[in-house]
C-alpha cells in the first residue's frame, strides 16, 4: 500500500503516468471451415485492431478513450494490462513496460463486464479472494477488504451474494477490486455501462469525488458516452478504427473537430450566400427568423465574413459564438463526411 | 513455492464457499458415489461369486474382483481429475470472466492454472476415502495395508504424470477455446488398458504390451499391493520408480508446451476471450 502511495506522489520528472508509444496490434481472422480445407496452412488474414497508437496521459489526470464499438478501446486497455502482447510498439504505466511483474502494484483495472465475479459468493468473499491473489494475508486482508466495502458504499450488502447485487453495485464492487492494490493508476472500461441515468450520474460523481479528488489517481477510462467522457474527463483521445483521431480537452476537441470556430449572427435580411464562411445551419434549424450559424478558420476571418455580409446591404443585429455540439465533433472525427468510418 | 501455497489457499476457500452454497449436490454426489460402490459390489458377485475362480485370482493377483475394481476407481478419480480439471477450470473462469480480473493480480498465470484444480483434488481425495469406507463398512473389504506412504507416493506421482496431459490441455483450452480431444482417447486407453477395471493379463497378448505405456497400470498396481495386500515401499518400488519416470516426461513436457500456447494467446489476444 505505501510504496503505491509513494508512487503515486512522486514525480518522474515528466508527469507521465501512462505512455503508449506506436501500438500496433491486428487479431487473426477466423476461417470458415471450407476456406481452412482449401488451404489449411495459409496464415489467417489478420484484422488491424488498433495501428500506431500513440498517447501520453499525465499523472492526476481523467483521459477519456472514446470511440465507437471496435474501436480498439478494449484491446487497448488490454495492451496496457499485459493480457494482449502488442504486434509493435510499446507500453508503460509509471515506467513499467506492459505486462512485466510489478504492473499489478500500480495499475487496477475495472471491467465494464458484470459477469466477472462469482455470483454464488457474498461480495465479501468475491473481494477476499482477489485480495489472497494480491498476496493479502490475515487481519491486514480481512481490514482491507472491509475498508473497500465501506469506501464504495457496500458495507451494509457485504454479506448478500453478488448474484443478489443491482447492476450499480457490481459495477461499484469491481472498482474494489481494482483498489485492493491501492493502485495510483486505474483502468476504467465503461464504468457506467448498463446502468440507468440517475444511477450513472452518480457513479460519475463518485468516480469524480472518490478516486480523483479524493485519492488523485490517474485514471484513463474508455467510453462510448460523449457525456460522461465530457463530465469526467480532462482530456479526451477519440479512436477510431484503431487509430487516434485527436487528443485535446473537451472544449479543444469542439473547435478542431469542425475546423474552426461557430458563429450565430442575426442578419437582416439573409444575404441569399456567404462567402467567407462555411454554414452549418441556416434560418428554420439555426433558430430565430433571420439567424445563420457559420464556421469560419480563425477568430479574424469573422471580420472578413462580417465585412462581406455589410457589403451586401446587410445589417449584423448581432454576433454569439456558438458552442458546437460534441456529438457534432465526435462524427466529424470518426467518420469520413459520409458517415463512414476513416 | 510460498506463492503457489497461497494461492492454491485462496482457491480451496474459494471453492468451499462455493460448494457449500451448492449442498444438495453435495450430498447428492455422496449418495452416487455409493450407488456406485453397490453396483461394483454386484457386478463383482455376478461375474466371481462369492467363490472367484482360479484363473480370474490369477489375473487379478489373488485379490477378489470386488476388492480389484474398487482400487481401480479410487485411482482413476485422481487420473480423471489430472486430465480434466485444469482445463475445465480455465474454461470456466474465461466464460465468467473471472480469468481476466486473476490475471491482473501479481498471481502468475501458471500458478492460476495449477492452483485453480486445488479443490477438484481434495475432493477427488474425499471420493476415494469415500469408496474404501464404503467399501470396508458395507461391503465387506479387506484391507491389508502395507504402506500408506507407497500409497500416496504412488498416488503423487500419478497425478504428476497425468498432471503435465492436464496442464497441457488447459493450455489448449487458452489458445483454442475448447478442450483437448486426446484428453477422450487417453481416458479410454487408461480404462482399457491401465489395470482399471480389468487386468491388462486378460487382454490377447499381442495388446497387453500397450498397458507398460499407460502410467494409471503401475499406480493401480502399486496402490492393490500396498493397500490390499500388504506390500512395502521396497515391493512396490518399480512401479513407483516407473511413475517418476512418467512424471519426469510429462511434467517437463506439459509446462513446455503450456508457456508456448500462452504466449501465442497472448499474441492472439485469445487468452481471455470466449
């Protein structure tokens, strides 16, 4: 527990508690039967799961992996645990390679599968067990195991089975189970999948409180939720098709996902074109009678576009920047203008 | 070794509370291991009498076919378990998830699997205790024991030798995802020829060269003559230094073949997939 603590308040002089570095990895196909009597010793063809992945996150930091289904989240948090041996590129999470001994010491991993207990045992009992597998022994065990309980909020259900738990409460009893090392570094896979609105929410909150807050843990956490990479995520890396598409804050992300700032200007009347700038909505979706929604560059192609809008005999009634939609950005990033992936 | 004794410690506590949660089958696979233990004693009555003949005492080395089968099941129930269990187990922890939550523990992957079959031992031990008090209160069984350390020597060795098949097998489970069908042939082979059931003597003789090759025929040798007539460490000697040389292979062999088909999953990324 201290040399966890330790590591997790020393510095590395970088500020890096998790770097990926040029992963590549690709799963073979599976064949059918005729194509493995046609040629039973061909290589299967191999499907790229994720191609050069690079990315840093810094100590202290929530860094959101979102991406659509397949997109390489999972295999990436897999790399990262040494359950998957990367085809190239390397791993570190506090300067130990993926997969090496001692990973276990800094990294927890929370499985977004619910099914990864034993649903006849108590919650109590699920915990000692993977508290022996870290070497746990005697009263130092027993107090942990009860101190975990307590902190997620399942002290009162300890002694109920895990068959017996909502959805929430597993999903709370397996962030226990990432603690019991008292990693500075945790893995999170969609910590909020299958649970309802009210109750994600308040997982977030917890998540947010609890473990960054509270503990200052580093935590990359993959989702699919825009909102909950959004709410809890400093910086968010948005994959795609195995590659990372950008990597920013979720306010960075708006602006360099539609290549420039949004304006909603209130003209009159509506010059029949614009020029200088390209628009996202127009009069009817864009809002009030006489409003346009328009992405310019740059901050100073706003005065061009303006300009050109007065030359028209047109009057500015009025200038908001408009705050695009994340959703918007994220469909942007990981698709072609098409709607197909990149 | 203090790490494997750990581990293997969390899994029988584990699998306790699991099967204590299961009670009825519990006292369920009691009651069929003496239904078991009745057949045998039937069977044996049908086919010796209670006057066994001449020629089967010489086939089964003087002991009666009750008292013959009946070691032949306590040794099998370990050969079964050998053969079998590491791969169900690592296919059942990979199906529920509960493989991948092991692996990111300091346990190294190949104590998980070994440790992982503690409890299918232990009761695979309760079982076999089971069918010889079974045996000796309701049946009538005469024990003549000579050694009980040339028993559970023999019984050690024969589930190391059969242990580096069932490591190997789980292995195959990892990478393939389903279980080593030569597990099948070599349980039939083992029934068939390893002094199981019936004495590889009453086989034609040109078959009865295969049961040297069948490790189960020396520890089932080994165990009659320790536990049934009254034989000591040196008489069972050959039989046990035969088992060591059988564990000598296979262990070696199985842990081999085992890191491979690991890394390779791990290359694959099958290793916790299902």
């Amino acid at each position: 527990m201290e040399s966890a603590a330790r590591a997790r308040n020393a510095a590395d002089g970088e500020g890096i508690a998790v770097r990926v570095d040029g992963v590549a990895k690709a799963f073979p196909r599976r064949r059918s039967v005729r194509a493995l009597l046609r040629a039973p010793f061909r290589r299967p063809p191999r499907v790229p799961a994720l191609r050069g992945v690079s990315l840093e996150v810094r100590r202290g930091e929530i860094l959101g992996l979102l991406g659509p289904n397949g997109a390489g989240k999972t295999t990436l948090l897999k790399v990262l645990c040494g359950l998957v041996l990367p085809d190239e590129g390397r791993a570190e999470v506090l300067g130990i390679p993926a997969g090496a001994p001692g990973l276990s010491r800094v990294l927890g991993l929370v499985h977004g599968d619910e099914r990864s207990f034993y649903w006849r045992l108590t919650a109590r009992e699920n915990l000692d067990f993977f508290a022996r597998l870290h070497g746990l022994t005697g009263r130092d065990r027993r107090r942990r195991v009860a101190e975990l309980l307590g902190r997620v909020e399942l002290a009162r259900d300890a002694d109920r089975r895990f068959g017996d738990f909502s959805s929430g409460m597993r999903q709370r009893l397996a962030i226990a189970r990432a603690l019991i090392a008292d990693p500075p570094v945790l893995l999170m896979d969609e910590p909020t999948r299958s649970l309802d609105p009210v109750s994600a929410a308040r997982q977030r909150q917890w998540i947010l409180e609890e473990l960054h807050r509270g503990d200052g843990r580093t935590i990359l956490l993959a989702t699919h939720n825009l909102r909950e990479a959004e709410q809890l995520c400093h910086r968010v890396a948005i994959l795609a098709a195995g590659r990372v598409r950008a990597v920013g804050t979720p306010a960075e992300l708006r602006h360099r996902g539609l290549g420039g700032a949004a304006w909603r200007l209130r003209l009159d009347p509506l010059p029949p074109e614009i020029r200088a700038g390209r628009v996202t909505a127009r009069e009817g979706d864009a809002g009030f009678p006489g409003e346009v929604v328009v992405l310019v560059p740059r901050e100073e192609d706003l005065d061009v576009l303006l300009a050109e809008v007065k030359g028209a005999g047109c009057r500015v009634l009025s200038v908001r920047p408009e705050e695009p939609d994340l959703e918007e950005v994220f469909r942007a990033l990981v698709t072609d203008g098409t709607g197909a992936d990149r | 070794m203090r790490d494997f004794l750990r581990i293997a410690w969390a899994f029988l506590v584990r699998d306790f509370q699991v099967e204590t949660s299961y009670r009825l089958a519990f006292v369920l696979q009691v009651f069929g291991l003496l239904v078991s233990a009745t057949l045998w004693y039937f069977m044996a009555r049908f086919v010796g009498g209670n006057h066994p003949s001449a020629r089967m005492l010489e086939l089964t080395g003087n002991l009666d076919y009750f008292a013959y089968v009946l070691v032949g099941l306590m040794v099998s129930r370990f050969l079964d378990v050998s053969l079998h269990a590491y791969a169900s187990q690592i296919r059942q922890e990979q199906t529920t998830g509960t493989l991948e939550a092991m692996l990111v523990t300091p346990a190294r992957l190949g104590h998980v699997i070994v440790a992982s079959s503690a409890w299918a031992f232990l009761f695979a031990a309760i079982q076999s205790g089971l069918y010889l008090v079974f045996g000796v209160t309701l049946f009538g069984l005469h024990l003549d024991v000579g050694s009980v350390a040339g028993i559970l020597a023999a019984l050690v060795l024969t589930v190391l030798a059969f242990s580096g098949i069932g490591i190997l097998s789980a292995a195959f489970v990892l990478y393939f995802k389903r279980g080593n069908p030569v597990n099948f042939v070599i349980s039939s082979m083992t029934m068939l020829f390893g002094n199981v059931l019936i004495p590889a003597r009453s086989l034609p003789e040109s078959l009865q060269w295969i049961s040297r090759l069948i490790p189960v025929s020396y520890a089932t040798e080994a165990v009659r003559g320790a536990l049934l007539k009254g034989q000591g460490l040196r008489e069972i000697l050959p039989d046990l230094g035969a088992l060591a040389a059988f564990a000598a292979v296979l262990v070696p062999l199985g842990l081999l073949g085992a890191r491979i088909a690991v890394n390779r999953a791990k290359r694959e990324g099958s290793l916790v997939q299902y």
